[in-house]
C-alpha cells in the first residue's frame, strides 16, 4: 500500500464515499444525485510542523506521501515524541454494514419510499409550498499509520426531510419533520406522523399569539435539550478551543462546579445514529466521555494533538467531513443524562411559564441563542397555546445551574439533513439528546 519512512510520523487515510441525493419541490423531482468519490487525506509529522495533502489518485499514494517528506525535516528522535507516543497503534476491521449497504438498494425503492405519502401534502389547502428530500450515504474508511495501526471500517446513513410552508393571509409558518436511520430498511415516516404534523403545524399557525418579552419557567424537549447541550456546552468542551486561550482553561478547570448536582452530560460516538464511528479519524475508538458529571466539569474532547497539550488522552473524537480535511475536534453523539421526574410530574411544577417543543436552529459558546419554531405557553401544569418566539437566551453556566427538574428518559435524535459545523467543515453528521429539562428562568422574546 504505501511504505512508511522511518524518522518522520505519517497517516493515511482512505474513503469510498457513496451518497444518493433526491429534492423534490411540491412533488415535482428537482434533482437526483448518485456519487462515488474516493480518495485519501495523507499527513506527515516531523515534531515541529504538520504537512497535509488530499488525492483521489489512490494508485499513487507513495508519491504524495512522498512529496510530504520532502517538504518535513528528518527526525531521528521522533518515536519518542509525546504526540507520537499516543498515537493509536490498534489493528481491526469492522464493516457493520455490508450486508445492508445503502448504496446496493435500487434507487426505484428509493423514489417509492420518498413518494409514498406526497398525497398527504398534496391535498392540504394550507400549503403554500413543500419540499423534501430523501439523503443517503455509505462510507468505507482505512487508517494506516507508521506506529503500526491498520483499521479499517464503516459508516451508514439515510433520512428523510419534508419542508413546508403555511400560510393564512399574511400569516406564515414554516417547518419540517424528519427521519433518520442507519438502515433504509428502518428509515420511516408514517403517515399517521405526518398527518399530526401538519394538523400541528396548521394549528400554530391559526392558534399562536406573540409572547410578551420577559424572563420565564422554561421546559426544553427532549429534542432541544440535546441541541442546547450540542450548541451551547458541547462546542465548549471540543479541547482545541483552548490552546493558546488562558481564559478559556481558567474558565473550564476540571472540578468546577457549573451545573446542579442531576446534571450529567457526556459524548460518546459508539451509540447507534448519526454520531456512531468505529473509529476516529486518527484511527482511535471513541470513548464514552463525560463533559459534566454530577454539576461538575469532569472532561473535554480530544484529538491527540490537544490531549498532549493539555496533558490528558484522546478521547476519539478526531473527525473530518470527508478526505479532503484534516481531522478536527468534534463531538459525536453528546447526550443529557436523565432524571428521576415523569414528564407530567416536571410540568405539574410550572404555574405559568413556556414549553418549547422544537427550534429552527441554536447556537452558543459562552452565551446560548435558541430559535423556537413550535413553542407553547403553560398554565397550572397544562399547554395553554402555541405562542411566537422570536429568541431565547442565557448564559450557559448560569442556566446549567438553573436546571430545576429532568424527567426520567432520555431520547436520541439524528440530523437527517445537514449537521455540525465548525471551520470551515460542514455538514458532519452528529447525534445529541436528552430529558425534558425545566430550568427556573430563560430571557424569552
């Protein structure tokens, strides 16, 4: 395959991607893309400086690594340095799907799956417009390095997504429903899922009334607790933040207390959904990580680079979007640990406050945004009516130290459309979940 020179650290890593892509507008097919793309991301370390190349030439992978020595200065000590003594040396294969491959089914099955409920769109008269799409992607990875590490494995995903857009007058209201599996055999929307969201949808936007700015008793779904903690504290826990930013490290010293004492959160790619990986894209199976233990800072993500510079391990979570990046930090499936209330026993606590089922999107580090879509007010315990929001805002320690009640079971979500973005590498398929989570106060607008 490739021969390693000695005096310098190198990896190579290669990717068969297969993807399927089919948008339809009101019905009508807009685009159909079948894709195979393979190449390989090549990087040598010489102790001081990092080389990169990315190829789709894989009959001529020596000489790309090559170029890379040329460029990078001999070594002889570089076994010994710390960056290279962490690096994973494992030897393993394993390929979860290939007996159920995505790409190996017809793309007529496809068509049929995605078409199947248009009816349900098509005969409601409160549609301005919809769209969906139906996405799909097999990729197979092997990982070599020059300690010895050899792995080799694979990744899986199909969703479905379907937009719309009411409209009432000059009222409107957008939204989408979704599904996501690892398989296309359990990739599934129901006709009776779709026919209560649209029931739903149509009801925010007849029903819903403008909330009054003000601070309020919030309860976050399962749904949007987990992207709260994706967005507001998991992007914070992703180590390379920190290098070179003495506040950052100051702010996020391990043992600190930042939560009440039922908040556990962790990050771990090993659970089933969008956010699984055999291995990290350094070769490294992911390891359940807890970010938060018990109210308590208790771990943060790691590539080997940023472990070394903070003086803990890699956790697995080097990841990249394709062979055309170097792996970053990113988390993958980063999860709110439940508690012990039921979800009637956590409403039945707020006299007047505001439930917000789902978001258009959120975004935080140090402060937290959450863009509510369906939201809710609440009085005496009960869901009263859907109510407009335009924001909801806080500081992410104080709100983690706010959190009042979890109700007693998590729930996983993946994206199946889009994902994480960092850098410059977008779309990186993650999961995130959680409770319902009521916190005693949130700026709402």
């Amino acid at each position: 395959m490739v021969q390693f020179k000695t005096g310098y650290y190198a990896d190579v890593r290669m990717e068969e991607i297969v993807s399927t892509q089919l948008h339809y507008i009101n019905g009508e097919i807009e685009n159909y893309v079948n894709r195979i793309r393979k190449g390989a991301f090549i990087r040598v370390y010489d102790g001081s400086k990092w080389y990169y190349s990315a190829t789709t030439d894989l009959d001529d992978l020596q000489s790309e690594l090559d170029k890379l020595y040329a460029m990078a200065n001999c070594n002889p000590e570089i076994k010994k340095n710390p960056i290279v003594i962490k690096m994973p040396r494992e030897k393993a294969r394993k390929l979860k799907f290939q007996s159920n491959n995505v790409a190996k089914v017809p793309v007529s099955a496809k068509l049929s799956k995605t078409e199947s409920v248009f009816h349900l769109f098509k005969n409601h008269s409160r549609l301005a417009m919809w769209q969906n799409y139906y996405v799909d992607r097999h990729i197979k990875k092997r990982i070599l390095n020059s300690c010895g590490a050899d792995v080799e494995f694979d990744l899986q995903q199909a969703g479905l997504a379907y937009y719309i857009s009411m409209k009432d007058a000059e009222k409107t209201f957008m939204e989408r429903i979704e599904a996501s599996a690892d398989n296309f055999e359990e990739l599934q929307l129901s006709e009776k899922a779709i026919t209560e969201f649209l029931a739903k949808s149509e009801d925010f936007l007849l029903n819903s009334k403008p909330l009054e700015p003000g601070k309020y008793q919030t309860i976050l779904s399962p749904v949007v607790a987990g992207v709260f903690a994706h967005e507001s504290f998991g992007h914070k826990s992703e180590a390379d933040f920190m290098l070179g930013d003495e506040n950052m490290k100051k702010e996020w010293q391990l043992g600190k207390k930042v939560g009440v004492d039922m908040l556990s959160i962790y990050d771990d790619g090993n659970l089933p959904g969008s956010g699984y990986i055999a291995f990290d894209d350094e070769g490294k199976a992911p390891e359940k990580t807890y970010l938060i233990r018990q109210g308590k800072l208790t771990g943060r993500l790691h590539n080997t680079e940023t472990a070394v510079s903070l003086d803990e391990e890699p956790t697995g979570n080097a990841r990249a979007i394709s062979f055309d990046y170097e792996p970053i930090v990113r988390m993958t499936a980063t999860i709110i640990e439940p508690g012990t209330y039921t979800k009637e026993e956590l409403f039945s606590q707020v006299r007047q406050g505001i439930y917000i089922d789902k978001i258009k999107h959120g975004s935080g580090m140090s402060t937290f945004t959450l863009a509510p879509s369906f939201a809710y007010f609440i009085e005496n315990g009960k869901i009263a009516y859907p109510v407009e929001i335009s924001v909801v805002t806080g500081s992410v320690f104080e709100t983690l130290g706010k959190i009042e009640a979890l109700s007693d079971k998590t729930e996983v979500f993946s994206f199946s459309v889009g994902g994480c973005g960092k850098m410059e590498q977008y779309p990186l398929p993650v999961s995130f979940g959680g409770p319902y989570v009521l916190i005693s106060e949130l700026n709402a607008r």
